[in-house]
C-alpha cells in the first residue's frame, strides 16, 4: 500500500510541476504579446525583432503543457504519454526562445523536466 500511495504522491507531484510551468508559460507568453519589441544591434543599425508569432506560441503550449500535466496523474497510459508529449513539445519549443529568455527558460524547463522524470517512473503504474 505505501508504494502505490508514493506513485500517486509522485504523479501528484509531477502534476503540480508541470501545470506550474505551463501557467508560467502562458502568462509570460500573454505577457509579452503587451510587451516591448526586441532590439538587436548588428553593423551599426539597430534591428526591431516582432515576438508576437512566439508569444502566442508560448500561450498555447503552456496552456496545453498545464491541461496535460493536470491530466498527468489520472493514472492511465495515455494521460502519462500525453504529458510526456507536452513535455517534449516544451522543451524543444524553449531551447529556440532561450537567447531571449534565458532566465525564464532555465526555470519552466527545470520544472518540466522534473515532471517528466517523475511520469517516467511512475509510467509502469499506469493502467491501460
């Protein structure tokens, strides 16, 4: 009995970390879509980077990581596959945007990374 309680604590804990992540996501993604524009200085002229096609990528994914993550600990094999895939589609969506934010990356990515090794252990006491 203590190591099923320990697989839902686990689960538990995975869901909390990947709808932390994801909430973060999308209000810093909403965030920037009001935001200020990226500048860059190349050759002597100064470059204008619109952000607002990512931004609004940032909004969806973190909104789909934190519904998958929710679903995470419902202990059936495709609520872990699916936020696995919300992890994967995470990750990579903020090794592009990491120039830009590296502060923020390095936290949702520490947090979805962390679930993600919680669903992997957990993933054998899933039920079909």
């Amino acid at each position: 009995m203590a190591d099923g309680n320990a697989g839902d604590r686990g689960l538990r804990l995975a869901a909390v970390l990947l709808g932390l992540a994801g909430i973060f996501d999308a209000v810093a993604g909403a965030a920037d879509l009001s935001g200020a524009r990226y500048v860059s200085v190349a050759g002597g002229a100064v470059h204008e980077h619109d952000l607002t096609g990512w931004a609004w990528l940032h909004l969806a994914v973190g909104v789909f990581t934190a519904l998958a993550g929710a679903l995470g600990p419902l202990r059936r094999r495709w609520s872990t596959s699916l936020a696995l895939a919300a992890v994967v589609i995470f990750v990579g969506l903020h090794l592009f945007f990491l120039t830009y934010h590296p502060t923020r990356t390095v936290l949702v990515l520490g947090l979805a990374l962390a679930a993600a090794r919680l669903l992997i252990i957990n993933r054998s006491r899933a039920v079909a």
